[in-house]
C-alpha cells in the first residue's frame, strides 16, 4: 500500500470529512451546486486551505460524470462557456492570493463568501432581464477568483442564477455544467504549480467513493416541480456548514 494512501488515510478527521462530503453529495445531486459551500467551510477545521481546494477540485471531477451527461442537454451551453472561460483567464489570480494568505483569513473569507451567498439566496434577492456579455464574463472572472482563493467555485455564479427567473431544471444544468468546467481549470493550475501532492490525490479518491455515491441518490431525488424544497433544504444544510466551519469555535 502506497505511503501517500496510508498517510491519507490517517487524515484528522476523516470521518467527519466522509459525512461532509457524503451530504454534499446528495444536495449537489438535487440542486446542482452546494458540495463546495457544505464540505470547504468544515474541511477548513482539519485541512489546510491548499488540501482543502486540492480535495475540492478532485472530488468534483470524479462526480461529474455522474451529473454532466443529463446537464450537458438542459443547459445553455453558449452562456456557461462564456463564463467558464472568463474564470480560466482569473483562476490564477485566485490562486496566486491563496499562496500568500494565512490560512486563518482564508478561513474568515471562505466563511464570508458563503455567508453573504446565503443570506442574498434566502433574502429572496432576484432581478430581471438579461445579463450582457461583459457583465456574464465579469461573472465568470469574479468566480474564478474566489474560486482559486477559496475553493468555493459555485457561489458567485449559483447566486447568479438562483436570483434570476429560470427554472429550476435550467438552473440545475448551467450550474454542473460550469462548476465541471471551473474543477477542472483549477485541478490543472494546482498540478502545474506543484501545488497537489499525492496524500491529496489519494484522500481525494477515498472521499470520491462516498460523495459519488450520495451524488447519485440525489440525482435520482431530482424532481423540477418540488423546486421550492430543494431550495430550502440546500439553504439549511448550507448553513448548519458555515456555522459549524467558523473559527470562533476553535
């Protein structure tokens, strides 16, 4: 058995990772989005910040094959690519401010950003119209950064859709289509900086078996016309995370 795996596998924590991500899992099944805004604020009490987006990423692209085939019909495919390539072009930045913060105040702004995500959401914040193109990259490029900075790659773009007036089906799509696109962006910047080691890769894997598991159950509870539910029951488990992911209680 590898070093790397033994090493991973002696993770502080682990469990609580596993149950973490497990209903992460379920909830980026049924909603779309929400495995980076349950699992970063409650992996940042055990993880490094680094890990934590290296973990993120990983585990992301594993699940996506069991979401993007449906998503890949249902979404606007011209719209998510114009934001995923805004987020390619600032990725970088994000991660260039990662390696030079403490981890304490990457803690404080992961904890932030989903705060104010959740509060916007269940204040009942929306707007109508269109979006032009600038604003759609500008966007994309705010995501890219808070993404490489935090982990957090979905929440300036669910905040996006979720205050706008598209159905929940369309929502669901774009949101996978372009979080699978922002996974992988990142994975690759981490890999050519050196930034990924083999203990993450393989705590990676080990964290892919229960969140891919729970991905699909949630998947499989998909139901469009309980929209309102699902919502709402992202918005709590969302929030039981970012409490319990505060450095107050350290």
């Amino acid at each position: 058995m590898p070093d790397a795996l033994i090493t991973a596998g002696a993770t502080p924590g682990l469990i609580f990772l596993m149950l973490a991500i497990g209903v992460a899992g379920i909830v980026r099944g049924f909603t779309g989005f929400g495995t980076a805004l349950i699992f970063v604020p409650v992996a940042g009490i055990f993880l490094p910040p680094a890990v934590v987006i290296g973990v993120m990423v990983i585990t992301g692209i594993f699940s996506t094959g069991a979401l993007l085939p449906r998503a890949w019909g249902q979404a606007s495919r011209a719209e998510v690519g114009l934001l995923a390539l805004a987020a390619l072009i600032t990725v970088p930045l994000g991660i260039w401010l990662l390696e030079r913060l403490d981890g304490l105040t990457i803690r404080w702004i992961v904890a932030g950003v989903a705060g104010l995500t959740l509060t916007a959401l269940i204040s009942g914040w929306r707007f109508s119209g269109r979006v032009s193109r600038p604003g759609l990259a500008g966007i994309g490029g705010a995501a890219g950064v808070v993404g490489g900075l935090t982990g957090l790659t979905g929440p300036v773009v669910i905040l996006f859709y979720l205050a706008g007036q598209s159905a929940a089906q369309t929502v669901r799509a774009n949101t996978i289509l372009f979080l699978a696109a922002l996974d992988v962006v990142i994975a690759v910047n981490l890999f050519l900086r050196g930034s990924i080691a083999w203990e993450t890769l393989w705590l990676a894997l080990i964290l892919a078996v229960p969140y891919f598991t729970t991905t699909m159950i949630g998947q499989s509870l998909f139901d469009p016309h309980r929209e309102r539910l699902y919502r709402w029951a992202a918005y709590g488990v969302i929030g039981l995370a970012v409490l319990t992911g505060l450095p107050i209680w350290e």
